[in-house]
C-alpha cells in the first residue's frame, strides 16, 4: 500500500547514492532536488511542484540516486514501491504519457550534450545527414539500403538541393541491384550522366503532400533562411488538406517571425493561434516564444507574466522549463 | 505484467531480411515491438558503419520518435526476417489504455537510456585522457551483471577500438594510453580481453581527476 509520511524541514529523504526502489509524490511543502552539474561542477536546485513524481527515474532504472532530495518546509509526502507505482500509472496512462515526454527531453538533451563533446558524432543538418547514408550505402554496394535513404530523400526534399544527385543515385543502386546484386558491380563515381526519373511508387508508407512539404520548409528553416521557410510554412498553412501539418505549420509561422526578429508579427501570430488552438501541444512553447518577443520588445513586465504562466503549466518540458528560468533569472538581473 | 499483444495483431508489419525499417537523419513517426527476428542498429561514421546493438524480441527500438518528431539518430536494419509491431503518435493512444504494460516498458526503456547517456558525458567531461580511459572501465564494470566483487581484478571482453569509442578519443590516443598502463602494470591487454588489476585503484584514480575540475 502506498504510504503516507510526514517530513520535517531541513530533512533528506534520499541522498545522491543511495539505491532505492521508492518513488514519491509531493502533497503538500517544499521539496528541492540539490544535485550537481557534470561539467560545472556548480549545484543545481530543481524544486518539485505539489502533485509531482520524484524519485522516478532511478528507482525504475534500478541505478543511484543523483540527487539529494532535500525537505526546505514541513512536508507531506505519499511513498510507493516500484510495483504500487506501476500500478496506479497502469490505471493513469497520462501519468506514464507525461513522464514520457520529460524523459524523452532529458534524453535529447543529454545525447545533444554527447554529440557536443565527440568530434566523430558531428551532427549533420538532416538533409545531407539522409543523403550521406545513400552514398555510403551505395559505395558499399548495398544498393537495397542506397535505395531506400535515397528514396525516402527524395519524399522529404522534394526540392531539395541534392535533388538531382539523389534521384541519379537512386536509378543507379536499383539498376545494379538487378543487374549485378548487392556486393557486386562495378564502382560508381561522384558523377552519373543519367537523367531519368525515379518514379516508383515508395512501399505505401508515403506521407501526405501536406507533410512533405513541411519537412521541406522545416529543413528551409534548419539552413536559417527564415524568410523562405516562413513562405512554405504559409502556403501549407493556407491550403494544407492534412490538418495536423497545417497546425504545425501555424506554429513554425510564429518561430519564423521571431527568427526574422518580427517580434510584433510573432505576439500577434501566436495569440491568435492560441485562441484559436488553445489545446495545441506546443502550446507552452509559443507562451515562450511570446514572452521573449516581449522582452526584446522591452516590456519585461509582458515577458515577466508570460514566464510566470508557463513554470505554472503541466505540459511544459523539462528543457523549456529550463530555458524559462534562464529567461527569468535575467529579468531580474 | 504480462503483455497481452494478441490485440495489436493489426500494428504488425513484417520486413524481409536485411532491409532498412528507418535511416538515420530520416523524420521519425513510429517506433518498434520486436516480436520475431533480429533488428540491427547502426550509425554510419566517416567510412565505417558502426554496429551500437543488435535487439532481440521483446525490445523496442525508435522509441525517440513517439513524442518528438525529430530526425532518427540511427539505422534500424533486419538482420534475418523480422516481424514488429508498429505504433505511431495516433495509434499510440489505444497502446497505452490497452496496453499500459507497454508503456512502463518504454519508460524503463528511458530510465535506462537517461542513465546510459548520462554516465557517457561524465566520462566526456574528463579532461585527463588517462582518467577518460580509466573511467570507461569502471562504467564497463558498472554494467557487467555478475559482480565479480570478492577481488580487485576485474576482466573484460573489449577491444581498444571500443574504449575510444566510449572515451571520445582516437584508436591511437587510446592505444598509447592503455600501453601507458601496461607499463605501470596496471592493466593486461590481451586480444579478446583486457584485465584490469586493480579496479579501486582505478576508482580512487578518476576520482581525483574529477574533483581537480
């Protein structure tokens, strides 16, 4: 049975080390999580809200705690083993859906934070990223898998910059896959005098023009020309027939503006996509995006209550939350 | 729990052998049940493709892609003929209230990864390429199942190749460093297993290299 208990200030719960299969939930007071930054070496406080899990992810993990769990004011906690947890999350998906979403943050971030400290990692922009893998594939001889990253370019980039490379690289790994077999034929050079199209149909795994030509303008977007990306971001916005990918669009419409440091067209851009959609899912982010608009703008006062609005959503991730603290940290600087 | 995956017969898809179920950089919408075969995943790095798993039924793979639809950091690929259960953002609704055995896999699945990920940068983060080498060995030691704990040696089935791929350092730099440790006997390399003499020592070692940050 889950437990109730009762916790004085200044008393610690666990302490970084210890291996525990207990999680917690916060009912009432004041509870900081003190921890200790890998690269700074500084102390870092994340305080937990009332009704929020800790203890999760180490005891789920079977590994150490990180963290010292620290009681600042009298606190009334409700304690459950691993399978009680389990239990309850089994009859509250939700639970198991948010946690999933902060562990999924957390998890990019650390992989970011990896690729920054490997030279080898380098992270490529996706474009070449996917188009690279095809001519590794093809320079294997593999031409099966050549195909298919060359394919699946040539769905995402539509108009993409490599374009016609990939559609001659395409023809080619599926002319050789018939005619010599993977592992076999000749070496193909950089250059290819073919000029056929490739028009096979994909294995009905094809995504709706709508979604194409948003990863289009997202990859637009990711090569900075803002301006370019906010027109394509537009046009699915206006005539997309795939509902899904124009409200993304909508979004990606107001992180153009402030990219473009159109900060007015962003406040207003965002505010009537929140009226509109007030239960989009990126909502907390264009909270963000609206409150740094602000900001620069000058208003720190705006900015200040955007900020406050969004550390007191559910649905803002861990690495938004951080960045919001930032934001506010230096409000009050 | 036990999973009840009779429900989700119709997610099923099945991939002939050594064909591409996702390419790396390619946009994610969906992520993996194995339920028969092997699925291999890899990431191309220069010239060379490099093998991070091989997954067995009962396993996810893709799993970045649930909620976020961010670029595949790598290649899923059928090592024979597979067959896996496929959820994407709109049939994942009906897993997760049909089957929430699923969805506390997935987040252990990330518990683990959070941690793996983790205990990777603090290696990373070592400016000291000896204490980088050293620190690779106690994570491999973190991870191995039986505890050999009655003595300080511990031994290992890797390669020098494997260790300057977990310390972020060229094969080279690894090489000279590991041959630096032979030489004050502190490690044995053999050529399908390195022992470590002393893994305290070696504790003791990164230790103090960590906290002169």
């Amino acid at each position: 049975m889950p437990r109730p208990m009762n916790f004085k200030a200044n008393a610690v719960i666990y302490f970084s080390g210890d291996v525990s299969d207990k999680i917690y939930i916060l009912k009432s007071g004041r509870i900081s999580l003190n921890s200790t930054d890998i690269e700074t070496g500084q102390e870092i406080h994340d305080y937990i809200q009332t009704g929020e899990f800790f203890g999760v992810k180490s005891a789920l993990g079977k590994y150490p705690r990180e963290e010292n769990a620290v009681v600042l004011s009298d606190s009334a906690v409700i304690m459950f083993t691993v399978p009680e947890f389990e239990q309850l999350a089994s009859q509250n998906t939700r639970i198991i859906m948010k946690m999933l979403k902060v562990f999924s943050n957390q998890l990019r971030r650390m992989h970011a934070k990896v690729s920054g400290l490997l030279a080898e990692d380098k992270q490529l922009d996706p474009e070449t990223g996917l188009f690279n893998a095809g001519q590794y594939y093809l320079g294997k001889k593999r031409y099966e898998q050549a195909l298919y990253a060359f394919r699946r370019y040539l769905t995402y980039y539509p108009s993409g910059r490599l374009n016609a490379k990939a559609s001659e690289f395409a023809q080619k790994a599926e002319q050789f896959a018939q005619d010599y077999g993977a592992g076999k034929g000749p070496n193909i050079s950089g250059v290819s005098t073919t000029t056929e199209d490739v028009s096979k149909p994909d294995r009905g795994r094809q995504l709706s023009d709508s979604a194409k030509e948003f990863y289009a303008a997202v990859s637009v977007f990711s090569q900075q020309k803002y301006a370019d990306a906010l027109k394509g971001f537009k046009v699915i916005a206006e005539n997309g027939t795939d509902e899904e990918y124009r409200i993304k669009s909508l979004f990606e419409i107001g992180r153009c503006y402030y990219s473009l440091k159109q900060f007015e067209a962003c406040i207003k851009h965002f505010t009537g996509l929140i009226q509109r959609y007030p239960k989009i899912p990126e909502l907390p982010d264009a909270l963000y995006y609206v409150g740094q608009s602000y900001q620069e703008k000058g208003d720190t006062a705006r900015a200040g209550g955007f900020y406050k609005k969004i550390m007191s959503m559910s649905g803002a991730g861990e690495a938004l939350l951080r960045k919001v603290r930032r934001a506010i940290k230096a409000l009050e600087a | 729990m036990e999973m009840n995956l009779q429900a989700f017969e119709r997610f099923a898809v099945s991939y002939p052998a050594d064909e591409i179920i996702f390419c790396e950089y390619e946009p994610g919408d969906a992520f993996y049940l194995i339920q028969q075969g092997r699925v291999q995943i890899s990431k191309i790095m220069g010239d060379i493709e490099k093998t991070i798993d091989v997954l067995q039924p009962g396993e996810i793979f893709g799993e970045m892609a649930i909620l976020e639809e961010a670029p595949r950091s790598a290649t899923a690929i059928t090592v024979g003929p597979v067959k896996c259960l496929e959820f994407n953002r709109a049939n994942f609704e009906i897993l997760m209230r049909g089957n929430p055995a699923i969805a506390l896999k997935l987040l252990k699945l990330f518990t683990k990864r959070i941690y793996d990920q983790r205990r990777r940068f603090m290696i990373l983060t070592l400016d000291d390429v000896q204490a980088r080498v050293a620190d690779v060995f106690l994570m491999l030691n973190e991870g191995q199942l039986e505890p050999q704990e009655e003595t300080d040696e511990r031994v290992f089935k890797t390669t020098a190749e494997d260790i300057a791929h977990w310390a972020g350092l060229s094969p080279e730099e690894t090489r000279h460093v590991l041959n630096h440790f032979v030489s004050q006997r502190r490690l044995e390399v053999m050529t399908d297993k390195i022992v470590l003499k002393n893994i305290n020592e070696f504790v003791r070692f990164v230790s103090s290299r960590r906290k002169k940050r």
